[in-house]
C-alpha cells in the first residue's frame, strides 16, 4: 500500500491510496467524506484489482484550493492528474459512491472514456442542481441541510445525526464505520461541505454518449440518494446493468460488504 499525491490541472494537490494489482479501479468517495470511507470493502477488492482509493479536493489530506467546486473540469482534472500520476491510459474502472457519481461524470464528460472500460454508480447521482431531472436530493440530506453547513460545532453534530444509520445499514457491528465516516464529514471544511452543493450541472447527454458497460448499485430506502436517481443512469447509459438492493440504505459497502465486492468484481471481471 503506497500514499501518493498528484497535482490537478489547477495546481491542487490530490492524495490518493493505492494498493493491491491489476486492472485499476479508481474509488470517488462521497461527500464530506474521504478516502478511508470504504473500509475492508477497499482492502478486499485490492486482492483482486489495483485500488486507487482517491481524497476528493478539500476531503482528507487533498488540498482545499477554495475555488473549483463548481467548475466540471476543476473535478474531471482531479481524476485526470491521478490516471495520469499511475500511467494508467486504458482500461480502469471508475467507482463514484454518492457525490463521486457526479465527480466521475464530470470527468467522463471532459475526458471521454479512452482511459474508461467501466463506470460504477453506487447510491450515487450522475450529476447535481435544482430542477435537474435524475438529481433530487433524498429526505435525510433534505433535513440536514443547511445545518451540516454550520462553522458551530454543536449544531453541525445535529445536523449530521439526521443521517442515523443512513451510511452504515442497522445492525450493532457497524458502530465503528459509523464513527469513522462520522468524524470524516466533521473532519471536512463546512465551506467545503456547502461549495459542493452550490452548483448545477446536467451529465444526461455524457450518459447518454457513454460506449462503455456502466452497473448501477442502489437501495431502494436510500434516505439521501433516492433510487430514482439511480434508475435514471439505468435509463438513459446506452449499457447499463442494475442491482436494486430491496430494503437498503445508502453506504452499500459497509451495509453488506460481501454482495458489494462480490457484484462490484462480476461486474469488473467481464469487462474487456
């Protein structure tokens, strides 16, 4: 396992992981989260592949350039400088969980699919904005916003207990992904947390476009993504497959890491 770090089209510093062999497959975090929000999912995937596990600009040890979160390319040259940094040109696998849906879009919209031989939504949107078909925010991020925008610490906690076990599915054992995904949001700048919502960006056409395979990971109670946004990648990418989880939230691979990996790695390993 190696930490590294690669410098975005606009002089931003982007930490990424990288452990295990094979295919590359690139893991865009979520919002006000960061690299270490997978867990053994990422471990366990490493055994297969070469995990690039990425901090997304202003989320754990990437820098906080204060601009560029609204701005597509600003994103897509993120990504782009860490393929590049790997010398990976072909053949990686793009997985966005949550917001790293829109982020993996931007870049698919920017820098086509040459390096591309597969996209993975997980409980993700392909892109954000008010009015924006296929990216209505769900009734938890609803409520928490905008206190998950607050510099007052107290009311910042509030405003992310509205998630309850959104991210991590019920059960007793997942009190510790629950806490480090917690202490990962609060660990993320509130300006930052609030800039990647003020913008707007329609991805429908690069969907549209795509020419390679895309899977589309979703439950069907995701309180913070709504699984209508996931059957809208389902119903407009040209090779789209779907694995509705029937009763499930939004953070997949802690709530059943073995039918996350086991569906991710079926997926991967029938692409060319």
């Amino acid at each position: 396992m190696a930490v590294r770090d690669a410098v975005g089209a606009d002089g931003t510093r982007i930490v990424y992981r990288v452990s295990g062999s094979g295919r590359p497959l690139v893991l865009l975090h979520g919002w006000a989260g960061n690299l270490r929000c997978w867990g053994a999912a990422a471990d366990e995937l490493a055994e297969r592949y070469r995990v690039i596990a990425v901090d997304l600009r202003g989320h754990g040890y990437s820098d906080d350039p204060g601009t560029g979160y609204d701005d597509p390319k600003a994103w897509a040259g993120d990504v782009a400088a860490v393929l590049a940094a790997e010398g990976v040109d072909a053949g990686a696998v793009l997985l966005g969980w949550s917001y790293g849906g829109i982020v993996a879009t931007d870049y698919l919209a920017t820098y086509g699919t040459s390096a591309v031989a597969g996209v993975v939504y997980c409980g993700a949107p392909a892109h954000i904005g008010r009015d924006v078909p296929g990216a209505a925010p769900g009734p938890s991020m609803e409520k928490a916003i905008p206190g998950v925008f607050d510099e007052a610490a107290g009311r910042a906690v509030r405003a992310f207990s509205v998630f309850g076990n959104a991210n991590t599915g019920p059960g007793a054992d997942k009190g510790v992904d629950a806490q480090r995904l917690f202490g990962g949001s609060l660990a993320t700048a509130p300006s930052v947390r609030k800039a990647l919502f003020y913008r707007t960006i329609d991805n429908t056409e690069t969907l549209r476009a795509l020419d390679v395979p895309v899977l589309v990971l979703h439950g069907t109670d995701d309180p913070v993504v709504p699984v209508a946004n996931g059957q809208y990648i389902l119903d407009n990418a040209p090779d789209a497959r779907g694995s509705l989880w029937e009763g499930a939230l939004h953070g997949l691979f802690i709530e059943d890491r073995p039918r996350f990996v086991a569906e991710v790695s079926a997926f991967i390993d029938q692409l060319d």
